[in-house]
C-alpha cells in the first residue's frame, strides 16, 4: 500500500467512524435510524439472547484482541504499521453494523418514564453521555486516536509523534471519561426494554473487565510510574469513587 493509497485509506475509514458513530447513537437512543435497539419484530426470547451476546461476544472479541500490543505486531506484518489504527478503527465499525444489522428487540418493558420529569431527565443525559464521549477525545489527540495523525505523517514521509500522557479536562476527574460517557448513554433512557438493558449490561461489564483488567495493564507498561500514580490519585470512571482501581 502506498502513501497516497494508506491516506486515503485512514480517511475513508475515519468516514466510515463518523457515520458509524452517529447511527450508534441513533441506534441506542431509537432516533431517526432505521433499525434500533428496539425496533423489528421479536423472535423467541431464547433465540433472541443467544444472537444478540454472540453479537456483543464479536464486538468484544474484536475491540480487545486488535488493541493488544501483541496482536499489533504481528499484524503490521501484514499491514502498514501507519494503517493500523485506521484497520482497528474499521474494524470495529464493522462489528457494530454487524450489531445494527442483526440485533433482536426484546421489547419487554423494565421502566418507563415518558411524558414526565424523570424522561427529561434521562435524556439529557443520554446526550450528555455521548457529547462526553466525543468531547474527551479531543482532550487527549483526536487525530491520533482514529488513525488520521498516522497516516498524514506517513504520506509526509514522517514518524508520527506518539501523543503525551495527559491529565486534562475530564481527565483530572475520571482515567476513562470516554467509557464514562458510554455508560452514563446506554443507561440513560426514558424507556428502558429488556433488549436495551441487556445491552447495557453487557456493553457495561465489557467495558469495565477491558478497561481495568486489558487496557490499564498496556498503558502502566508504556507509561509506567507515570501512570501507577495518576491511578493512585483518580477513579477510574466516576468522579470521586475507585481510586488505584
């Protein structure tokens, strides 16, 4: 692959992000999309279950495995090792359509609050989740984070700068505010069906065992000491709970 060719590849797939991105929104929130987590027609409820944790088992499968330094050594054998992050990224849009494609309603209702204080409530804060996702991206290296840094220093004929460990913003609060702001928007929902809750379980015990027990183990062996410090003095997800975990 060349250049020209692996920059227009990191494009093409931080496209592909932004509109996966906005429909996983739409998805989970039963906005405007197509298909969402509770639309279609239910099958039976066992059927159901099993495909939608094989679904959830892919998406986890696919996002820890590809994010390991040891998997990434060998696939940039294969790959440039500039196209990387883009693939991981294109990736795990794939496994997500495959989510948006096949998820099965379980439309058994858990709580509503339509039409009242609580409604609004929950709302807001499913949008405040989201813009907290997208926000805490910006306050590490955005462009770094989705590949795009990467491959423009490859087209320059450059080494791209690894990005600084950082302790900004929502950083100074929380060691993973783009996962806190995933949590608080699956959870936050006016109406909460048994499919969307299962969902969120599952999307909320992956994030915690990856996070915790994967992805913090990577960044103490980068960072080191660095890092045992800061997770000494800031929780992981909420503000004030879980310090040094």
């Amino acid at each position: 692959m060349g250049r020209s060719a692996t920059f227009l590849y990191g494009i093409i797939a931080y496209t592909i992000f932004l509109v996966t991105f906005l429909y996983t929104i739409g998805f989970v929130g039963n906005i405007l999309v197509p298909k969402s987590i509770d639309s279609g027609t239910p099958g039976p409820i066992t059927a159901s279950i099993f495909i939608n944790l094989a679904l959830l088992s892919v998406f986890a499968i696919q996002h820890s495995i590809m994010a390991r330094s040891g998997f990434k050594r060998v696939w940039t054998r294969i790959i440039p090792n500039a196209a990387e992050r883009s693939t991981y990224i294109l990736m795990t849009c794939v496994a997500l359509v495959l989510i948006f494609l096949f998820w099965q309603p379980v439309p058994d209702v858990i709580w509503s609050f339509d039409n009242q204080v609580a409604g609004v409530i929950l709302t807001a804060l499913f949008w405040c989740g989201w813009l907290l996702v997208l926000s805490s991206t910006f306050m590490i290296d955005h462009l770094d984070l989705f590949g795009l840094k990467q491959v423009f220093a490859h087209l320059k004929q450059r080494q791209a700068v690894k990005p600084n460990f950082v302790k900004t913003g929502f950083y100074r609060l929380v060691r993973h505010p783009i996962m806190t702001g995933f949590i608080i928007a699956f959870w936050a929902t006016p109406t909460m069906s048994a499919g969307h809750l299962m969902f969120a379980l599952v999307m909320t015990g992956y994030i915690v065992i990856a996070v915790l027990y994967l992805e913090e183990k990577d960044l103490i062996a980068s960072i080191g000491d660095d890092y045992l410090t800061y997770r000494n003095e800031v929780p992981a997800f909420v503000p004030g709970f879980g310090r040094g975990r």
